[in-house]
C-alpha cells in the first residue's frame, strides 16, 4: 500500500508491505547439535524517489523494516557416540526455540511502468539488513549444561514482480 505525489518529473512517495516468506538454513556443528534460522515475513515503511520519463519511472526507496525471526537448537536423535560433555550427550532427543521481531533497514530501487491508465507494472529489488540478533537458548536436558548464545546475522535480498492499481485519476 502505498501514495505518491508528482511535482513536474519527480515523483515522491511512501509504501508500507508485509511479504510471507520461508526464508531457511540449518547447519550442524562439531557437537551434533543441528541449528536451524528462519525468516518467516518481511515488512518495510519506505520512502520512495523517482523521476518520471513518459510512462516509466526508475526509482530508489529505503526506510525500517521488521522481520518475524525463529532460531532452533536440536539434537535430532540419541546418539551414544555423542562426545561426553557435549550438549547432545543425553538420552533424549530435545529442540529448544526463540523467536522475536527484528528490526533494520531496508534499501533498494526499481522501474514501474504504466501500461494503463489506472495500472502500473513494475520490477524492484529490496535488501534487507537486520544487523545482529542474540539467542539464548537455554540449557540442554539432563545435563543442565548452558548453550552458549548464538549470535546470528538476518538479511535477505529480494527481487519481486508487481501489478499495481492507482486509485483516483
């Protein structure tokens, strides 16, 4: 959603979106453990600067951006080859989770172009920076061992496609 002003060639606007996303990665480390990141929806309030030629407007936009972030920790089965004193050295599987909202930054440009008069398309790509995010999750069962705070760094790179409908003239 979003509004825009023209004065002579240059457009101003803002937008506000909200983007579902099943942005993923795990990773295992030297102690069994199975360590998973997600971004499940990215939201920005932008600015937006163009500059009108006919019917086609390249752009710039940037302003905050949010993110719906989890982090797991797991040791997905028993293992008795498990180093001893490791967190994965019980006799249960466990998963341990956080998740929070982030925020940060979000920066990009694109090209919208009117096909109709009330329609616009337009291709656009956003870089999102969350900075870094702290984890504590807690302590392993039966152990009672601390696991060490993650720190992890969230951004994504996004290209989309969209078809527009202006309201008004």
């Amino acid at each position: 959603m979003g509004y825009n002003f023209q004065i002579g060639q240059v457009v101003l606007g803002a937008e506000v979106d909200y983007s579902f996303s099943k942005l993923s990665k795990s990773v295992r480390d030297g102690n069994y453990l199975e360590q998973t990141h997600e971004i499940d929806g990215l939201g920005s309030v932008r600015g937006r600067l163009g500059y009108a030629i006919g019917g086609f407007l390249p752009y710039v936009t940037g302003g905050w951006a949010w993110a719906d972030a989890s982090v797991s920790q797991s040791c997905p089965v028993k293992s008795s080859v498990a180093a001893t004193g490791s967190h994965c050295y019980s006799y249960d599987q466990y998963n341990l989770e956080g998740s929070e909202t982030i925020q940060g930054w979000v920066l990009g440009g694109g090209f919208e172009y009117a096909a109709a008069s009330n329609w616009t398309v337009r291709a656009e790509y956003l870089h999102y920076d969350f900075g870094k995010a702290n984890y504590e999750l807690g302590k392993a069962p039966l152990t009672d061992k601390t696991i060490p705070t993650k720190t992890i760094e969230h951004d994504a790179d996004v290209f989309r496609l969209g078809v527009n409908y202006k309201f008004g003239r």
